[in-house]
C-alpha cells in the first residue's frame, strides 16, 4: 500500500521569543536532512522572521514526521494580500537579496513544495 501524500498544515505562529525558539527547534531538526542553502537555514531565517509582523508557517508532514517547511511574511497592498518567502516585504529591510530560496525540503521534492506554495 503506497504512503499517502504528506500533509499540508498552515498556521499563524506567535514569533515572541518563545514562539521563535519553538519554531527554530523544528526548523533545525529537519536541516540535517535536506540541502538547505545558508539561507534557508533557522539562522538566517529566524533573524528575519523575527521582524515578521503577519507570519504564516507551511509545513508538509508525513508519517515519519516533518518532511517540509516555509515560513511567509504577509503585507497587505492596495492590490490585496501579497505573501513574502523569507522576506518582510519591506524595501528598507530587505536590502539583501538572497538565492537558492524556496521551502525547506529535499531537492526532489518539488511538486510537493509547488503543493506548499498553492496552499497559501
């Protein structure tokens, strides 16, 4: 019988400094296991994420656990909702642009990181 696909959970965290070390805790677990660029490492991600103000957390769970992660940044515009990976969306903060971004997950994961992204 063929695994099921895993799950897709969106939540809004809390980002005080509680929420930041919980999150950093299951950001840093799955690290190990992926081909995480610098900047998809809780390092980078977690300063930035700590300006956050409207944050949404995507993350793929399966039956062995997390298997992918993403946190946003939501801005509202004139034009409606725009979500920001591993940015804040603000010009003045997110002077430094960054490559390789994308979800945390291994690389042959891309469909589901697709699935992820759609989900939000």
């Amino acid at each position: 019988m063929p695994d099921r696909p895993p799950e897709i959970v969106l939540s809004r965290p809390t980002l005080d400094a509680a929420g930041l070390a919980a999150l950093g805790v299951r950001w840093r677990r799955l690290e190990p296991s992926v081909e995480a660029s610098p900047f998809q490492t809780w390092t980078w991600v977690g300063t930035i994420a700590a300006q956050y103000a409207d944050p949404l957390l995507i993350e793929a769970k399966d039956s062995t656990g997390l298997v992918a992660i993403a946190l946003l940044n939501r801005r509202r515009t004139m034009l409606g909702d725009v979500l920001y990976l591993h940015e804040t969306g603000d010009p003045a903060r997110d002077a430094v642009f960054i490559e390789r971004n994308g979800p945390l997950t291994a690389p042959s994961q891309d469909a589901l990181c697709t699935r992820m992204l759609r989900a939000a």
